[in-house]
C-alpha cells in the first residue's frame, strides 16, 4: 500500500514539473502564429500597394498618399481574427519610385506587433517589416 501512495507523489511531482513548461510551449506557438499571421497580411498589403501604384503611377491622379491608403486599408481589412492591426497608419507606409519617372515601384511597410505574452520572456513588441518591388509596365 505504501509504494501506491509514494508512486501517486511521484506522478504529481512529475506533474507540476512538466505543465508549466508545455503551458509556456503553447504561449511562445500563439504569439509566433500571430506575428506569421501579421508577417503574412504586410507582405499581401505592400505587394497590393506597389502593384497599384506600378499600375496607376503614371497617372497623374494616384498619389503616394493614395498608395499609402491602399496599404492600410488592406492591411486593417484583412479579415483574420488573429491579427488586429487597428493602430497601423499611413506613416508605416514608405512609397517610393512615383514622383519621378522610375521604372520601379517600391513600397515599404512596418509595424511594431504586440505580443500577447511576450512579458514572459522579456520581449513585448516584434518589429515586423515587408518590403515589395514591382516593375512600372
């Protein structure tokens, strides 16, 4: 009876060594799918931005600060619920290759993501940045 007793102390022990590692496991999973997540909606935003303004660029309507809008507004209207990117603005947005007559659009995006528990290990925010390149046609 007594090595029962002794075996259900070992497993408790064992027990309370193991989860907190494994429930650290899952957090550092969320936050690295929520920051790919976000790497993900930047790289379509910029590709989308530079393609409208490689596109339209020539034109003397579309703006840089047309570009930038259409970046932010793929970006905040991505769709995914893992991703909430409410505070991302015009000024994460860098065109370049419009106001002169280059043969390239290049549009720059970045954004400081916040971790949801990234106090754990003593990174709060993850700077995320997405450069695209697209050819004036």
């Amino acid at each position: 009876m007594k090595a029962d007793r002794k075996e259900k102390g070992q497993g408790l022990v064992e027990m309370a060594l193991v989860v907190p590692i494994l429930v650290l496991l899952l957090v550092v999973v969320i936050d690295a799918a929520r920051a790919f997540d976000a790497y993900i909606v930047l790289t379509n935003a910029t590709r989308e931005g530079a393609r409208y303004g490689s596109y339209f660029g020539q034109d003397t309507l579309v703006t840089v600060a047309a570009v930038q809008q259409i970046v932010v507004e793929d970006v905040q209207g991505s769709g995914t619920n893992l991703t909430r990117m409410e505070d991302f603005s015009a000024a994460n947005v860098r065109v370049e290759g419009m106001v002169d007559a280059s043969t390239a659009v290049t549009v720059t995006a970045a954004y400081d993501f916040h971790l949801y528990f990234g106090g754990i290990v003593g990174l709060n925010t993850f700077h995320l940045q997405k450069q695209a390149v697209m050819p004036v046609p």
